[in-house]
C-alpha cells in the first residue's frame, strides 16, 4: 500500500473513517513557520462533512491536533505528526454491507487483493482520509504565502450545469433536485496556483504535468486531470493554442503554465472531473462474498455531489505538491 505523498515535503497517512482518528506525518517542512491548529482549521472547515445542505449530513467537528514538531508557535523542522478523531462514525448502518460489494466503491478490490476489508464507512478507501491531504495543504499554504503564492479553487459544473463562480445557491438548488431523484452528479472543479515563479518542475518523466497529474488522480472519485485548456486543446487550431509571448509575459494561458514540464511564471491551472457519487438509494445488481448474485441498496449519509467537498481537496493536494516540487527545484 503506497500511503506516502511527495519527496521533500511528503505526507504519511494513516486511518479508516471508523477507527479511532486519522493520523498524518508531515516530513519536510521548513524550520521557523508560525504556525498553530488556528492556521489549519478553516481548511478542514471547508471541507468537513455535515458545514451545509449540499453534503454529506455526518457530523464531524475534524478538529486538528499537532503532536508534534512545532515548539513556542513555531515549526522546528522536525516532522509535524498530526491527529483528528473520528467521532460520528455509525458503524451500524454499514452491517448491510458486511458481505456485499457496494458497486462502485473499493469494496471489490479491496477484498480481491487483500482478503480483509474494514467494511465500515469504506474502512481505508473512505474519501475521510482526505482531511490529512488538507492539513497539510494548510501548511503548505502557509509557507508559500510568505513568497506571495497563493491558490484558489471551485466548481465549474455539475452535471450537465456550468456553475457561476462561487454561487452557492445554484449548487443548492441542483443538490436539492438531484436528492429529491434519489441520484448523485459528477462535477468539475478548477484549481489555479498564482505566482508559482516560472522554472519550477521537471522535463521528460517527471513533468510538472506528470506529477500534477499523479497527486490529482490520488483524490478518491477523481477520473480526468486537464492541464490548461485540456480536452478542449482537441478543438483547438495550433493557431489559437499555442501562447503567443511578449516583453511583458505571455498572452494567453492554453498551457496551463507549463510548458516542457517547467512552469511558465503563469498561474498554473487545472481542472479536475469527479465522477458522481456511487452511494446512492436506488437499488443495484451486485454480488456477495460467496459470489451469489444479489442487490444493493446504498441508504445513509453520503455527498450527492463529492465534486463540491472535493474542491477543498484538489487546493491543498496542488498546494502540498509545489511546495514539494519548489524544494526539488531550489528556486
Ligand atoms: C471529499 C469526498 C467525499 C466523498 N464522499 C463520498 C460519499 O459520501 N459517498 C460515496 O459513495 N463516495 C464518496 N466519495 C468517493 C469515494 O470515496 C470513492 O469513489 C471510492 O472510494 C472509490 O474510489 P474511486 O472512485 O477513486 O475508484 C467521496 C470522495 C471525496 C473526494
């Protein structure tokens, strides 16, 4: 199992959504940071389950506790180990489950591969694990404002919708639909980190784009990673994509901010696709442990949409890889 994320600023994770807490490892971070829980926690508030109507309704506070590796309000350089209990976990409503495969989750793989599962909650395949990436994301965050990087993410569509930058009533009302329809929807999210200085990241196998591409796809449900105008290139005349430039920077952004797997000094942008959620109250075909044929039924508390906690996620996993790859390329 590969839980480790990154070279020099590299996460360890550890934990299932209902064991006792997730643990992480931080190993990399600069030495003398201010930092402290406070800097952390509007992070996990973002993407904590149960914050507003459009998700899950579980109820966790996700609150962080640094054990370590920070001394009088600063980091020492030492790993930064972290916690952040689970308290809302009903591993009862997850009995029903015990010995079936819930079609489109790990289930199946997991059993194949290991023999044992935890079945609770999706044990370690559950998208709970995610709450590590955004701490350390935060922390990520944290030092990179220092050289005036910073990063925004959001929706850009559900389903079939294009979504207003941040209008959360239009997600609202498409949540409430599709809750209503017993079903879940797919989603979009763009993620851009604004003055990443240009020669950060690598040629040939480890591309910017490559790596970017390989942390993006870490994210449970994700299924598509375009850089710059992405699928879209496909359509595109060489005359319009490519990125005219002039003494005073580039003139469009086709590339995303990478070009030969080095960034260009423009705002790197990607855009990351979610598939809908698989948990979903409307029966399916499916098969037990014994390989006999039955149905499922996937009834408690699960995001309609997982792209919209995702976005949250898909910022602090970019955050924690350029701070990774910044140190790689001491710039
Ligand atoms: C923030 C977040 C929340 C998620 N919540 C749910 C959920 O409530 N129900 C569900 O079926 N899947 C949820 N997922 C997706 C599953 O974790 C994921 O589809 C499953 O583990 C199988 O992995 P895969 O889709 O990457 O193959 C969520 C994903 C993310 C990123």
């Amino acid at each position: 199992m590969s839980n480790t994320l990154g070279k020099n600023f590299r996460l360890t994770s550890a934990g299932e959504s209902h064991g006792p807490a997730y643990v992480g490892i931080l190993d990399g971070c600069p030495a003398n940071l201010a930092l402290s829980e406070a800097d952390i926690q509007p992070f996990l508030d973002a993407r904590k389950p149960g914050a507003d109507k459009t998700t899950s309704q579980r109820r966790e506070q996700d609150k962080v506790e640094i054990l370590s590796g920070v001394f009088e309000g600063k980091t020492t350089g030492a790993p930064i180990a972290f916690i952040i209990r689970n308290q809302d976990a009903r591993s009862g409503d997850y009995e029903a489950y015990k010995d079936v495969y819930r079609p489109g989750h790990a289930d199946y793989t997991y059993q194949i591969k290991y023999g044992i599962r935890d079945h609770r909650g999706g044990g370690r395949a559950s998208a709970r694990e995610t709450c590590l990436r955004v701490v350390a994301g935060a922390i990520a965050e944290k030092y990179l404002q220092q050289k005036n990087i910073y990063f925004e993410a959001y929706l850009t569509q559900i389903g079939e919708h294009i979504i207003q930058k941040d209008d959360q009533q239009q997600i609202e009302k498409i949540i409430q639909e599709v809750r209503k329809d017993k079903n879940s929807l797919g989603a979009k999210v763009k993620v851009r980190a604004i003055n990443v200085p240009a020669g950060v990241g690598e040629p040939i196998f480890n591309k910017l784009d490559a790596v970017i591409a390989h942390t993006m796809m870490g994210i449970p449900a994700v299924k598509a990673v375009e850089i710059g105008s992405g699928v879209a290139s496909a359509q595109q005349y060489g005359s319009e994509h490519r990125d005219a430039i002039t003494p005073t920077g580039f003139a469009s952004n086709n590339a995303g901010g990478i070009l030969g797997g080095i960034s260009t000094g423009q705002a790197i942008e990607i855009t990351v696709t979610f598939k809908p959620t698989s948990s979903i109250p409307q029966p399916i075909e499916t098969i037990n442990h014994e390989n006999l044929a039955t149905t499922v039924e996937v009834l408690g508390r699960h995001d309609p949409c997982v792209g919209i906690r995702g976005v949250p996620v898909v910022r602090a996993a970019l955050a924690m890889l350029i701070m990774d790859q910044l140190a790689i390329s001491c710039i």
